[in-house]
C-alpha cells in the first residue's frame, strides 16, 4: 500500500504549569527536508529528534513544532530588585524631585533590570513529551496512509483507462495496415507503371515492418502491470513508480510516431493525458 507525502498530525499534553503542543506538517519533496522549532529549553534532545523523524516519516518537506503555553502563576523571568534600587538610587541623585513612578519606569527598562532563569531538563516531563511525540507522529501517518489510498484508487483508475485506449488502439490496426496498403497501391497505379507483384509485396511488408506497434503494446502492458505489481508492495515506492511513468511514457510517444492514422493518434492523445495525470500525482507518493 503506497503513502502520500502530504500530511498533519497534532498532539496535546497538559503538565503541571505547562501546555506542550506537537505538530507536525508534511508536504512532497525529492528527499528528506526537515524543519524543527522548539523551545530553547528542549535544544539538546533536537538531534534525537531528527534521527526519529527521519526514520519514520523517509521523504517529503517536513516542518515539526513544538509549542509550549506557560499556565503556572510564576514566570521564570523575574525582576532584579538589588539592581532596580541602584538605578532608582542614581536616577535620583541627577534629579531629587523626580516622580518616584516615572523613575521607576526608566529603571525597569536599563540593562540587567529584569532576569531569566535558565530552565533544566525535567527528565519526567520530557519523558512525557515523548510520548505525545509519538502520538503526533502515529497521526501523520494515519493522515499520510489515508490520502494513499485516495491515490491508489486514482492511479488504477487511469491504469484501467490506459489499457482499454491500448487495447483499441491494437484493434484498430488492422484497418490501419489495410488503409496504408490501399495508399500504396493507388499511388503505384496512378504512374501506371509496370511492377512485379511478388516485389511490391516484399517492400510493402518491409514498409509495414516499420509502421508494426506490437513490441510497443507488449512493453507498454508489462510496464502498466508492473506499475499495479509495484502499487501492491510495502516499500517507499514513489520513485519506481516515477521511472514506471517515465518507461510508460516512451513507448506512448513512439506508439504516436508510428500510428499513421487519425483515430489510433487520438487514442495516443488520450493515453498521454492520462499519463499526465499519473505523473502529477506521483509526486506526491511516499
């Protein structure tokens, strides 16, 4: 069963005197390009996390957060009361009758008047994380797993669409060798020449060597089975199944150059655009 790329997944956990908020957003990309935002204090455990993200998620542009809400009372910033005083003290001194207020606003606002306290590490908080962490990873890939199936029902759906215009196409050739052999025949009799019969049929089977689209229709059916075969696997496959479309398309186009007859071009015209479609839609395919 085949992943899309495209994917969200969210995770809350309420501590004692915080929120913890976990996303995690995906979008396609060629390789692995991961973002991470959290909070200073929880720097350190960052590499750990990108060797987790990594080895779940495997491909797409992928953007992780980590949000914290303080809801205690108390703020690990606090105001330096030894330091406000001075300043007070001094700003005094230039003026003694200033408003005690308004010297109290220029004094909170110097340097070293407010300090923050470093948090550490609450192994048990952070154990906790983890867990909602991994809640929010399961919930992408949950997302991911969904908007596969979507996929894969659309890929077989214009797999079905391809093989019935090949299957046309392949009937129609016999009315289309006919048509090149009248062709040649009335070109031949407007000279009104003079041919060996047996030498005309060799340079017409010759000719018609030339114009055959069985090989193209064997390979462009392995090429679709395949495709379906690949579909079904457990592995990453979006990029097989890109030089899937990729082969699918060559042998189209040369189907194309060698129809030679309007009604077989059109079902080629077809064919293409379906292919189109599984191509854009590939992109997204884990």
């Amino acid at each position: 069963m085949i992943q899309s790329m495209t994917g969200f997944g969210k995770a809350t956990l309420q501590l004692p005197t915080k929120k913890i908020t976990v996303e995690i957003k995906s979008l396609n990309s060629k390789g692995l390009d991961l973002n991470v935002r959290m909070p200073s204090v929880y720097r350190e455990m960052e590499l750990g996390l990108r060797n987790q993200l990594s080895t779940v998620l495997e491909r797409g542009k992928v953007d992780f957060s980590i949000f914290m809400e303080n809801t205690a009372e108390q703020t690990s910033t606090k105001v330096n009361v030894p330091i406000v005083k001075a300043y007070i003290s001094q700003l005094r001194e230039v003026y003694a009758k200033a408003d005690e207020t308004e010297l109290m606003k220029m004094a909170v606002r110097m340097p070293d008047a407010l300090k923050t306290e470093r948090d550490e590490i609450d192994e048990n908080d952070w154990a906790q994380i983890q867990v909602v962490i991994e809640e929010g990873i399961k919930n992408i890939q949950a997302f991911r797993i969904s908007e596969g199936v979507a996929l894969e029902k659309e890929f077989l759906h214009r797999i079905a669409n391809i093989m019935t215009m090949m299957n046309e196409t392949v009937a129609l050739d016999g009315e289309r060798i006919q048509t090149v052999k009248t062709r040649l025949r009335t070109a031949i009799d407007e000279l009104k020449v003079n041919i060996d019969d047996n030498r005309f049929e060799q340079e017409l089977i010759f000719y018609l060597e030339k114009y055959d689209i069985t090989e193209e229709k064997v390979r462009l059916e392995n090429h679709l089975n395949y495709f379906i075969e690949t579909l079904a696997g457990t592995e990453a496959n979006g990029r097989k199944l890109g030089f899937i479309t990729q082969e699918m398309g060559r042998e189209i186009n040369t189907m194309g150059s060698k129809s030679n007859h309007a009604q077989m071009q059109k079902l080629v015209v077809q064919m293409k655009d379906e292919l189109e479609k599984i191509k854009e839609q590939v992109l997204n395919v884990l």
